[in-house]
C-alpha cells in the first residue's frame, strides 16, 4: 500500500502535528471542554471496539497547548506494528472551531455525532489494516468516502433509528464544500454512493472483514 504511516484527520482537514504527548487518554486532560468525558468515553469504546474487531492495536496520545493545530483529532496508521494511534486535541479552542461540523448534526445526539466521527477515524484504519487500496487515481478522495460510509455503517449498526438523520446530515455538511473537497465534489459522490444498490447491501453485512471490502467495493465502483 506504499507508506506504511499514514495521517488522517477527522472532518477531511489533512494536518501533520509537529509534536505529540503521550499521556494516556484523561478526561481531565482537557482544558475545559464541555464534553470532554463524552469524548472520552466514546474515545475508548469506540476506537478500541473497532480495533478488537478487526484486530489491531490502538493508542491515545493529547496534544497539548504547545502543538495547537485547527483539528480536534488525528488518526496515524503504523502497518508493521498493526496499530492505530488516535491524537487528540485537548484545547477547547480546537473543539469550539470544530462546532461548525457539529452545526449540520444538530437534533441528533452528541453521543450519536462523537461516535460517528471517531468511527470515521476507525475507518481509515480499519482501510490500511485490511490493505484495501484504491489504486493510484483518487486515491485520497475515495479514502475519504470510505471514512464517511464507515461513520455511516456505525451508525446502522447501532443507532439505526437516527440513520436517516445522520445521512442527511453528512450529505449537509459535504455540501458545505469544508476540507479536500474542494478540489473534488464529494457530495455528487457521496449522494450517489449512499444510495446505491451496493451500499445498503453492505450496510447490512455482519461480518467485519466482508463489511469492511463490501464498503469498499461500492466506493470503488463509483
């Protein structure tokens, strides 16, 4: 798959740290953020739920005021040693500039939202850990999309009942043009993807490994 290292970050804001911390994942290491606990109990579920499923190791690293960078949290892939490392920001500032991708979520839960944004980290992972490459055109793009429809595969699984709400929101948030999608029409792909044959039968696959290639199957054939 080329490098075995790689940065993802969530809402598609592709950023590299200068520096981490590894302490282990505190609540209390925030500064204050309201949801902190939230966050910290969705961090250990879901990240580590995703990677005793699919079978790599996963780390929690806080970057602290001497790092500050516009994203809230980071993912980094390490293929040899098999292990996902979540960085994740402990300074509100960094959190209440990330509200503008909590705004098109408004009426669902925040538990539903964090989740969903951790699942679509887990996602990149779960990409590099089951060597499911895109090939070299779009390859970023389509990553991305994967991410997105791993969120929304979280979603279905365990809170189908706000599945619809939540699709519309991303499709809402896509269309707001944040991030890489700039340069690449993401919500033209991702309507067409949500909707497609493939994916509502991949949304529906119980095994992990053929969930993770059905999802990636329906991005590869846009």
């Amino acid at each position: 798959m080329g490098s075995s290292l790689h940065w993802r970050c969530a809402g598609a804001l592709l950023l590299g740290a200068a520096a981490c911390y590894s302490q282990p994942l505190k609540a209390n290491g925030f500064e204050d953020f309201d949801d902190a606990e939230l966050i910290d109990h969705i961090a250990g579920s879901v990240a580590r739920g995703y990677g005793r499923m699919y079978g790599y190791g996963v780390d929690f690293k806080l970057i602290g005021k001497e790092t500050p960078h516009q994203s809230p949290l980071l993912v980094q892939y390490n293929a040899p040693l098999k292990r996902c490392t979540f960085f994740i920001s402990t300074r509100d500032k960094t959190w209440h500039s990330f509200e503008q991708y909590l705004e098109f979520f408004e009426g669902l839960p925040k538990q539903v939202v964090y989740e969903a944004f951790f699942a679509h980290e887990s996602g990149h992972c779960v990409q590099m850990n089951e060597q499911i490459d895109f090939g070299p055109v779009r390859r970023r793009h389509r990553e991305e999309l994967y991410a997105d429809v791993f969120a929304l595969s979280h979603v279905e699984r365990y809170y189908p009942k706000h599945r619809k709400a939540f699709q519309e929101a991303q499709l809402k948030m896509r269309r707001a043009a944040l991030g890489i999608q700039n340069e690449y029409d993401f919500y033209k792909e991702l309507l067409k993807l949500h909707y497609s044959p493939g994916l509502q039968s991949a949304l529906k696959v119980k095994n992990p490994q053929e969930r993770a290639y059905s999802i990636a199957k329906a991005v590869d054939l846009l």
